[in-house]
C-alpha cells in the first residue's frame, strides 16, 4: 500500500486511524516477529481491551499487507458491521484488532502463545516507576556490559542483543542461537529468594554497584528500585512491537518504541533525542532502524 499526499499519518483519511502508520512500519518486522502472534491494547477512557490469538483468532505481521486505500477510506467514517460486505477475511481480522478512532498499544507473543513452548529470545524489562529515564538509560547501558563480560553466561548461550526504548524505558532483548526450554529459564533467567544460579538477580546486583541506582530483580514495580523484570520471556506473555506507540491514555501518546543501538546508551543526550520523535521521523529513518533489529 503506498500512497502520496498523506501529510498526518495517525489521520490518513481525516479520523484517527494508526493503522496506516503500523501498516508502513510492518514492512521491516517480518523477520523480527518471525510468525509471533501480534496482540492490540485499545484505550477507551479509563479501561482498556486486549485483543490477542490467544483469545481471538491470531493474526501475524504478513497480513497487514493486506491493507490498502479503499480499506482505510473505509475505516474513515464506518462501523466494520457497516462494510463487511466489502473486505476480505483477514481485512476484517485486522480491523477487529487496529479499531479505527482509537489509540492503541501495539505487542506480540515473545515467545509465542501457548504454554511451555521452547524459548529463543530472552526478553529483560527495565522497569521504572519514581526513577528516571535517564536512570533506566544508565542501567540499560551496564547491563548490556554485563552480560557481554559474563563468562559463565556466555558459556552457557550464543545470542545476539537488540536494544528497544520503549517510550517510557528500555528493553532489552537476547535473540538466541539455540533454543532454550522452560526449567532453563526458571534456573537461570527468573528471580526470587531462592534463585543463587539465576544470571538476573546476579546481573542486578551488579547494576547496582556499577551505577550506584538501586536495581532490583523481580516484576513487582517499585518506587525504590528499577527492576529487571524477565518474566514476559516465557510462551505466552507479550511485548512490546519496536515502532509501537507508547499510549497515555485514550486521547494521546507519550513516546515511540525504537531499537537504539549498544553504544548509543551511552549518550548522555539520548532521552532528550528518543523523547523528540514522531511518526514522521521514525518512518523517514526505517532503513537506519532495520539494521538495529
């Protein structure tokens, strides 16, 4: 779908619709999402809805190849009941999950849906809560250094790291050579009291000491600390797809999920650059992002 002349790309054809902005930014996130399921969180005030393949039927990144102008018209000033007649089946899948006139918060299966499936990616938030995105910027950057220098760890796995902000933090992401299976997960990669092999809890005590910022393993949030949270890296749990918007609530956004490279977490004056971007500059600059991914 290319079309010339669209100035506002959340407002293609008049309405809000961030559907066309997701469908341009789709085209480099086939091999990232590599057939995960992809879920939406729609906003609506002060709830929300989830939609997701595992409790709807699963779309995957390909399909959004299925949008096209007269479907975006479509979308533009009409109920779906309204023009079903009109549009194919995974048309009309992709609209029940991207609701026109809507914010959205844009996700996939990490590691697929289902449970107890094998793993190869390992997905590490750096949740905030009081803290700054300078402090989450700060811990992103030690704790890359940290795995890189983990003997022990880099005996054990091959991988390969992608940074994302998030809009509001970071993530980071181990994409593995091998796959690994859930007692791994749960020996090496998850936290708690009694977790003395677990790298995250390790990896987090040595954030601490080499930032001086209070770093925590765990998923509860925390005012005190940041938390390396590991627990959306199992089948079955979500994140968030580079390029989604980082919804406020139902009438704004507050930022744009990118992938940011190693080195560029030591610049002192990334935030101020990540907190800067629009639709428009993240489209202009989707061939320098697809080297990042």
């Amino acid at each position: 779908m290319e079309k010339e002349g669209i100035k506002d790309i959340l407002h293609p054809y008049g309405s809000l619709d961030i559907l066309y902005y997701y469908v341009k930014v789709s085209k480099i996130l086939d091999n990232f999402l590599k057939s995960r399921e992809i879920a939406t969180k729609t906003v609506i005030k002060d709830f929300f809805f989830l939609k997701r393949g595992s409790n709807s039927r699963p779309l995957f990144i390909e399909y959004l190849k299925e949008v096209d102008e007269k479907m975006l018209k479509l979308r533009a000033e009409n109920h779906l009941d309204q023009v079903k007649d009109k549009l194919n089946k995974k048309q009309i899948l992709i609209w029940q999950y991207f609701v026109p006139r809507k914010f959205m918060n844009f996700f996939y299966a990490t590691n697929k849906e289902g449970v107890g499936k094998a793993m190869d990616r390992i997905f590490i938030d750096i949740d905030r809560r009081k803290q700054t995105a300078e402090d989450a910027r700060k811990v992103a950057f030690a704790l890359i250094n940290i795995i890189k220098k983990d003997k022990e760890f880099n005996k054990k796995l091959k991988y390969r790291i992608v940074v994302l902000w998030t809009g509001n933090s970071f993530h980071v992401l181990l994409l593995l050579k091998n796959k690994i299976n859930l007692e791994f997960y749960s020996k090496y990669l998850s936290y708690g009291k009694k977790k003395s092999e677990s790298f995250i809890v390790k990896w987090a005590e040595e954030a601490s000491r080499d930032t001086g910022i209070s770093v925590s393993a765990g998923h509860e949030k925390s005012d005190k600390f940041i938390i390396l949270d590991s627990s959306n890296t199992p089948s079955g749990k979500l994140g968030r797809v580079p390029f989604s918007l980082h919804v406020k609530n139902s009438e704004e956004y507050d930022g744009i999920c990118v992938p940011v490279s190693s080195s560029a977490l030591g610049d002192k004056n990334l935030i101020n650059k990540l907190n800067s971007l629009t639709p428009e500059k993240v489209l202009k600059n989707l061939d320098s992002y697809k080297r990042l991914l």
